[in-house]
C-alpha cells in the first residue's frame, strides 16, 4: 500500500474518492469537519442542502457519498459520521475511517485521500491522524486466499493523508505508527483466519520465526523432547490426542540490553485447532474452532510491531502451541497433570485445555525472571456470558498494571473490562486428590480460569500478572460494515502501546 501525505488544498486533490467527517453537536446541528465546510463552500452548500432534506444525521460509521460532476478534481467525496461529538474516541475514528475505505473499495476506488481531521477532548490531531491510517487499513484487509480467481483482486492501492498546519516529521511518524500497528493487526488476523490444515503448530513456529527474521527478533522454537526435557506436563497432555507435535515459540525483543532486568512477557494460547478432545465440541461451530490461537496470534503480531516501533525496552514474547483432538491416546477426564512449576491439575474437561498449556508458558516466564506478564487466550465461554463481543474480560493482580492495560486499550481502539480476582473464588477450584482442578463449574467460570492461571505465576509482590480472556473479541461470525467476518487480531494493538507506554 502506497501511504503519503498530502499538504494540496483539498478541493483541488484529485482522487477517486474524499472521505470527509461530521459530527453531532447537541442544540447546533451538525458539525462538520474543516475539510468538509470547504468543500460545502466549494458546491455552493450542498452538503448544508442535504442535511436540511434529512439525507444525513452523522450518525457513528453513517455514509453520505457526493458526486461533484467535475466542480473539484475528486471524482467522490464521502461525508462520514462520527456520532456524538462529545463521545468520539479512538475507536469511533479507526471505524469510521474503516466503514468509509471499506465501501470505497467495494465501489471501485483505487485512489482515497482521509481528511477527517477530526480532534478534540482527549484526542490530539496526531492520534486521529495515525486512527485514521490503522482504522482504513483495517478496514480495507480481506482474506481470500484460498479464492480461485480468474483475473486479479483489484482493491485501494494509493492511500493519503490530509495534512495542514502540522509538523511534517510528527506527521510521518503517527502515519509510521498506524501503518504499523495496523499491518501487525493484520498479521494476527491472517493466522486466525487461516484452515486448520494449513496453520498446524508446526507452520504457526514456522510463520514466527519467519516473522523474526524479517524484523530482526531473536527466535527460538522448542521440539516435544525439549518440551519434555522443561517437563511441560499440561502441554504434552493437551498434545497427546495429536497427531500433530507441540511446540513452544519464544521471540525475544532486546531494546534495552544495557538493563538489568529481562524485562516483560507476553504469552499466547495457541490451541490451532480445538475439538475439545475426549470431552467433544458439539459439530455446530466447530469450524469456528481455528481460531483457538488467538492470543498466540495476538502475540505474534505484537511481537512484530515492538520490533519495528524499538521501544527502549526488553520484551518477551511466549507461545504454547498445539492442536486438542480425540484419540486412542488422549488425555482423559480424571487424569493429573504436573505443570512446569510442579504443581499438579486434575483434568475434569478436557476442552478446558488452554489453561494447562499457558499454565507451562506462564511458569516458564515466571522462572525466567519476566514482569509484568501478560497473556491473552480465547479461554472460556463464561467472558462471552459476562461481556458479549464487546469488551475483552481484564484479570490483574496489580491495580497499577490494571489502569496502565486500560489506558493502553483506549489509546488502541480496543476496550477491556475489570474482573475480580477474590480468594474466595479458590473455593470452586479446590481438589481432593491434586493441588488444584481444572475447572470450577459453569458459575463465575471466567474467574475460575484465572484463578487457575494465578497459581502459576508467583505471588502478586514478585511478579505482577495480567490475563486478558479474548474469547468474545478475537473473531466476528457476522461481518461488520467495517470489518469482515473472521478474526479481529484484538490485543496487538493494546500490547504494543503497552509496550510502549512502559518505555516512555
């Protein structure tokens, strides 16, 4: 993608589409963006013309396509709305920016120019301008693969920034920063969009170290017998029904060698395909079922914007990775499992798999000396009960991290919510015969998998810990006027500007 800046007075660009913004102002009507009032004052108040017949209200993501029949250069300008001028976020600006590309390509235009230039409140002029690049390369990402097509996609290929009056350098760098985030995003979406067959543990290892070697990572992929050598005993459980071997990704980014400390980790369930093992998924929606990798996803993708950002610090990078079916050999309800760490698990479910698997990666980094640590797993169904597809559920031992993840996640576009981590939860998890249970029953069941996960990671003073359950926002079943159906790389963005935030 051609991505530049533009500094031309907008109604003399020649494009094949404008995207221009309006916002809702409460007692005054609509108000519209600087680029948008010159372009009304260009068409002689058009755009006033239209509002007044009820044709446009600005609602968040709401299109108004003009043809200007060659008053100005730009074959279309696109008006989208932005809401609510006093609740407009980072997010109202990467989807409305999406919505408006998305439809552009969708209708033939190859060339775009933004020029929403919309900030205000808590938004500077710098961040709408890197929303508006990560949200109309979100919204412009399709995955087709595995299409046959006779003739090639044709899509946008020349994208550019509006820009007047800013620093040309700040500029680039927040265009930089979008591009960036975006492209990793992507990345993360095309491994959770990917069939089962192709993206076994294996290939996922093989597109990391792939991945590391293009931005410069260090990049180390460990085999069962070193799995077995770490006695990772939740790993080769979970593995045993298989046919396919297990793997454990470890990406290092070194942006401050000089420290004393390793710095922080980020872990990612990589469960490549889950059939839920002995205890089977019902068939409806098993296809849906690749993506039990996407926290892996997430953290590749994540991985690979630190690298290119270079934050001047060091991180982590941990993914368990392996498929869970039925088989002559698999694990089984009432079996004990000893972790890394040497505490033991009695299996009561075994498509409750991702918590032993990050049980390992997390007693791992806990013995690597690595803080924070955060990770990200499509856990339990209990977060979709508790948050729908909107929210990502948040679980912290530490109220400082908690409000750093929550800033980081509203400087991303993503939003996550707070759950409780009381002692008293430990009740459901208790066992008679081993340290702990699998799982606590279908009540409060998102935080009995994090309880879980807390005993692996050391106590709260030592090691500050953040599980962040994605299963409601890693994938989409229904496509969205600006995304498509499939995986929605949630937590790239928010970890890489975590990263950042904790380097600053």
């Amino acid at each position: 993608m051609d991505i530049q800046i533009t500094t031309q007075a907008a109604p003399q660009i020649q494009c094949d589409a404008l995207i221009v913004s309006a916002a809702q102002d409460k007692g005054h009507g609509l108000q519209f963006s600087s680029v948008a009032i010159a372009i009304n004052d260009v068409l002689n108040g058009l755009l006033d013309e239209l509002v007044a017949d009820g044709e446009f209200k600005g609602a968040v993501g709401e299109l108004l396509t003009l043809h200007p029949m060659g008053r100005i250069p730009a074959k279309r300008v696109v008006v989208v709305g932005l809401g609510d001028r006093e609740r407009i976020t980072i997010q109202t600006l990467q989807r409305s920016a999406a919505t408006a590309a998305r439809h552009l390509q969708a209708t033939g235009a190859r060339h775009i120019v933004l020029a929403m230039q919309w900030s205000g409140g808590e938004i500077s002029a710098l961040q709408s301008m890197q929303a508006q690049v990560e949200g109309a390369l979100l919204g412009l990402y399709t995955f087709r693969h595995y299409q046959h097509r006779d003739e090639p996609a044709q899509g946008v290929t020349r994208l550019q920034l509006f820009s007047d009056g800013l620093n040309q350098d700040e500029v680039e760098q927040a265009i930089s920063r979008g591009r960036i985030m975006a492209e990793a995003t992507n990345l993360a979406r095309d491994l959770v969009n990917e069939p089962p067959n192709i993206l076994t543990p294996t290939e996922l290892a093989n597109r990391a170290s792939a991945m590391a070697r293009e931005v410069g990572l260090e990049c180390e992929v460990f085999d069962r017998a070193k799995i077995e050598e770490l006695q990772m005993g939740g790993l080769l459980g979970v593995t045993r029904g298989s046919a396919e071997p297990p793997r454990f990704i470890v990406l290092r980014y070194r942006g401050a060698p000089e420290q004393g400390n390793k710095g922080m980790a980020l872990v990612g369930k990589g469960i490549t395909f889950d059939s839920g093992g002995i205890s089977i998924k019902p068939a409806a929606g098993m296809d849906e079922m690749k993506g039990d990798m996407g926290g892996a996803a997430a953290v590749i993708g994540a991985m690979r914007a630190i690298a290119l950002l270079k934050p001047h610090i060091n991180v982590t990078g941990l993914v368990p990775t392996c498929e869970n079916m039925p088989d002559g050999a698999s694990y089984h309800p009432g079996d004990i499992l000893r972790i890394m760490n040497g505490k033991t698990i009695e299996i009561v479910n075994t498509d409750a798999e991702g918590r032993l698997i990050l049980a390992d990666a997390l007693s791992y980094a806990t013995r690597e000396g690595l803080s924070p640590i955060i990770d990200l797993a499509t856990l339990t169904g209990g977060i979709v009960v508790a948050l729908g597809t909107v929210m990502t559920g948040l679980f912290c031992n530490n109220e400082q991290l908690t409000q750093q993840i929550l800033r980081a996640g509203q400087l991303a576009g993503e939003k996550y919510w707070p759950m409780p981590l009381d002692d008293e939860y430990r009740e459901q998890i208790k066992s008679e015969i081993a340290d702990i249970k699998q799982t606590g029953g279908r009540p409060a069941s998102s935080v009995t998998a994090a309880k879980i996960l807390e005993n692996f990671v050391g106590d709260a003073q030592s090691t500050q810990w953040a599980h962040l359950d994605i299963a409601g926002t890693s994938y989409i079943e229904d496509k969205k006027a600006y995304q498509e159906k499939g995986g929605t790389g949630v937590g790239v963005r928010t970890l890489a500007t975590l990263v950042l935030m904790r380097s600053a």
